[in-house]
C-alpha cells in the first residue's frame, strides 16, 4: 500500500502522558508518556494495522475518508 497521511487525533490522559487515536481506522489507539513518544507508537500502530488490512479493507478506509476543518468562534 503507498504511504500516505493520517489525521490522528491526540489526547491528554488524566492519569499522566498521552493517548492518541486515527478516526479512520477504527480501533487503531496508542498511547506513550510524552507526546513524541505517543506519535512515534501511532505511526507503528498504523502500519501495524495497515499490514494486516486487506486492499479491499483499504479501498472502504480511503472511501471514508475524514474532513478535517476549523472554525473561528466567539462570543
């Protein structure tokens, strides 16, 4: 499969460190105490998760892509 980006999503854990999540591929979560640390295990979970994916698994992932957007708000 070609290499590509994913839009992972990073959480601050209550208990300390952190946890990140890929919103694309469902269930793919790691986590690590400091954030380098956190993104460096993601990027292995996603190829982990990729290796085992299926190219019609990978065709549905590209299919459900996600759109990220920002939005200025106030009051």
């Amino acid at each position: 499969m070609p290499k590509k980006e994913w839009t992972v999503i990073l959480h601050k854990a209550q208990e300390g460190g952190y946890w990140v999540d890929v919103p694309q591929l469902q269930g793919c979560i790691s986590q690590g105490e400091t954030k380098e640390e956190a993104l460096k295990n993601i990027k292995e979970a996603i190829e982990l998760y990729l290796e085992t994916a299926g190219e019609a698994e990978y065709r549905e992932m590209k299919k459900n892509a996600i759109i990220i957007s920002k939005v200025l708000a106030g009051a």
